[in-house]
C-alpha cells in the first residue's frame, strides 16, 4: 500500500526434534521460548514474529529490504549459535542452531503467499546446503558458519 518493501524470514530450529527425544520435552519447550525471545530481542516494534508450526517462526519486516532484513536474521542466528545454554537443561557443549530462508516484496514477489513460499524455499535451500545459515532468496549462500 505504501510502496515500502517487506521482508519475510522462516526460521527453523535445526535438529529440533534430537532435543525433545535426548533432552524431554521441557528441555525442548524452553529451546523455543528462547529462540522466541532471541528474535524478540533483535526486531523492532514494529516487526511481527509468529510461531509458525512445530520449531518453525514467521517473521514480518515492514520496510526492510533483503539484504537488511538478512542482516537481521544472521544476527538472531549469531547470537544463537554463539551462547551456551546450560540453564535450559542442555550440557555445556550443546548450542541451539537455527536455518533462515528471505524473501523480499516487492523485489521476489507482490503477492503474500508467493512471499510466503518463496522465504520458505529459501529456508529449505539454508537446511539442504548444511543448517545454521541465511539464505536470501535469489542471492544464494551469503555466509555458511562451519563447526
């Protein structure tokens, strides 16, 4: 309606389900709860992070073209992947790793859903190529962080 450009990411919790089968099911329920409040932390008022099935996030960037809104979504991944949480019940050598897939309006599409689907492609591409990474649509691998 503004002509502004919107981002959307899809997050993934990587290995999700390896904590809920090794750690309970509590343990895994704090993973998301964390995640969640590590995205809170890192997006504005006025961006709209939602749950989006199982270990899966929506995020909503109104004016935030890719290549800033895929700043935003490797910060949330640093940060993540960069902090122990023992006091999650997890052991001191386990970190929480997430995938991220970008599309941008109006640059990959004009239609939500299309936006929807084109993030979520992005997002698959981000697990196939090795997890714990960005991938904008249409630019490819920016940056993949080996272990």
């Amino acid at each position: 309606r503004h002509q502004e450009p919107l981002s959307v990411l899809m997050v993934d919790i990587d290995h999700f389900k390896r904590f809920n089968d090794t750690y309970g099911h509590a343990t895994g329920d704090r993973v998301l709860q964390t995640v969640a409040r590590a995205m809170k932390n890192a997006l504005r008022n006025a961006d709209i992070c939602s749950r989006h099935g199982g270990e899966e996030f929506a995020v909503l960037l109104p004016n935030t073209p890719g290549d800033a809104a895929y700043s935003v979504a490797d910060r949330v991944r640093r940060t993540l992947s960069g902090t122990r949480y023992t006091g999650l019940g997890l052991p001191p050598e386990v970190n929480i790793t997430i995938s991220v897939g970008v599309a941008t309006c109006p640059r990959d599409a004009t239609v939500f859903d299309e936006l929807m689907e084109l993030a979520d492609k992005a997002l698959y591409r981000a697990k196939a190529d090795g997890r714990d990474m960005v991938v904008l649509w249409g630019a490819g691998v920016r940056e993949r962080v080996m272990n």
